[in-house]
C-alpha cells in the first residue's frame, strides 16, 4: 500500500483494532461483506489521516470515530439502493418518458381519450376478436412485446422477468406501461372501435 | 387552482399500471382516487386495463 505508514509503529497498532472495529461495523450494517469493506475503508482513511493524529485520545477511539462516518455513508448508500429499486424514482421514469408526448398533450391529457368498451366479455366468445388480439400483440415492440408477454400470458412475476431480461425493475415498469397503452390502442382501434356503439 | 401535486390523466395512466407490480403508497393512491372520481376517460382506461389482463390470461390457456 501507501509508503510512509509502514514506518509508523502506529500502523501494526492499527491493524490489531480491525477485528474489534469489524464488529463495531457488523453490528451497524448487519452485512458481514458490507462491514469488511466498511473497515477497510475506514483503515485507508485513518493510515491517510495518521501524521495529523495527535494521539489525545486513544487510537482505538480515533479510528472508531473515522469508522462511524463511514458505517453512515454505507447505510446512506444503501438506503439510496433500496429506493432505486422499490420504486419512487421508476415514478418518474414511468411518467415523463419523452414517447408520451405522442398519447398525451402537454397538459397531461389523452390525446385520444379512451371509450368505454361496450359488452368486452363478448368478444372472449368470438374467434375473429383472438385474431386480432394476437394480431396487436405481435405490432407491440420486440422487447415490450416479450416483457408484456411474460407478464400477462404467462403471469410471471416482474422481478423474474427483469432478471431474465438484464434490466431493471423499474425498466421493466415502464416498458409493462408502454405495451398496455399501445395494446388497448390497437384494440381499441381494430376491435372495439368497428363495433362502436352509440356515442359516447 | 395549485393541482400541480395532483395527477394528470399522463400520470394516472402510469399509476393504474405500475399498481399492478408493486404496491402504491397511501398517497398515489389518494390522488390516483382523486383523478378517477372525477376523469372519465381514466376510467375506461381502469376497465381496459382489467380487460387486457383477464384477456392475456385467457389467451395463454
Ligand atoms: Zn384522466
């Protein structure tokens, strides 16, 4: 590593606190990989910051007091993590995508506004509206069509399929939303809108 | 007039879907009620939704 800390005696002093300042980060992370990094982080940061260490308080303290910023930044990182994947942010992913503006205008409606479908449980009995279904479900893009494919034919759960797809869930939220969209349009257009019934 | 926390139809149209992967908070959820009661058009959007989902089933049997 660095060259001047191995000429401190302090060094070999600071490597024997490591096991008790593992546990210190153990405890605060409950992630024994995560604490390992966490400490070894901390020990770069204290061998950078040891010729400004006065030695007032113990080494054992001063060197707990540098792992606690970084248990805190480990917890932040995680927290960040665990958003980008719940959720919240897919939000914003799912809502302001630059294609929209084709469905909706600039103040947030339908461009097309969707009709009510009269009697939809009918079409399940005729075998021309299966035609069509199948006919839409082959227009939707590649990558949507498999995605909404898997989803809704299949019923498997998201998180297999993102997997499966090597990409985000929150990816996968959006392209899920696309497909619907672009599948209750072409319906729309090729089933529901020749049979239209009075006004609406 | 400050809606601007409410939804639009753009918005609530993301919502009815991704209600179906994950749970939406007390708060989406509100808003997204807010728009429905009063947005027909998201309505029939709602119904459509259940239909492509019942329909997909359907269709993979
Ligand atoms: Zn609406």
């Amino acid at each position: 590593m660095a060259q001047t800390p191995a000429a401190d005696p302090r060094f070999a002093e600071i490597e024997s606190h490591r096991p008790y300042l593992v546990r210190y980060a153990l405890a605060q992370l409950r992630d024994a990989e995560l604490a390992q990094e966490t400490v070894q982080e901390a020990l770069l940061a204290a061998l950078e910051a040891l010729p400004g260490f006065d030695g007032r308080s113990s080494l054992r303290t001063w060197l707990t007091a540098i792992l606690r910023f970084k248990v805190i930044d480990a917890q932040r990182r995680i927290a960040t993590d665990r958003r980008r994947l719940e959720s919240t942010d897919g939000d914003e992913d799912g809502a302001d995508e630059a294609w929209q503006d084709e469905l909706f205008d600039e103040t947030g409606h339908w461009r097309v506004a969707p009709r009510t479908w009269s009697d939809p449980e009918s079409a399940f009995e005729q075998a021309r509206f299966w035609e069509v279904f199948e006919k839409c479900l082959g227009r939707l893009p590649p990558a949507g069509g498999r995605v909404f494919f898997k989803r809704e034919v299949l019923g498997e759960e998201t998180r297999a399929i993102c997997g499966a797809e090597g990409i985000t869930e929150s990816n996968c939220w959006v392209m899920l939303h696309r497909a619907r969209l672009a599948l209750r349009a072409c319906l729309e257009s090729n089933w529901f809108g020749e049979e239209a019934p009075r006004g609406g | 007039m400050a809606d601007s926390d409410k939804v639009d139809c753009r918005k609530a149209s993301w919502l009815l879907s991704v209600a179906s992967e994950r749970e939406l908070t007390a708060q989406e959820r509100q808003a997204l009620r807010e728009h429905l009661d009063r947005c027909l058009k998201c309505r029939n959007y709602e119904g459509q939704l259940k239909f492509l989902r019942e329909a997909s089933r359907r269709f993979g049997k």
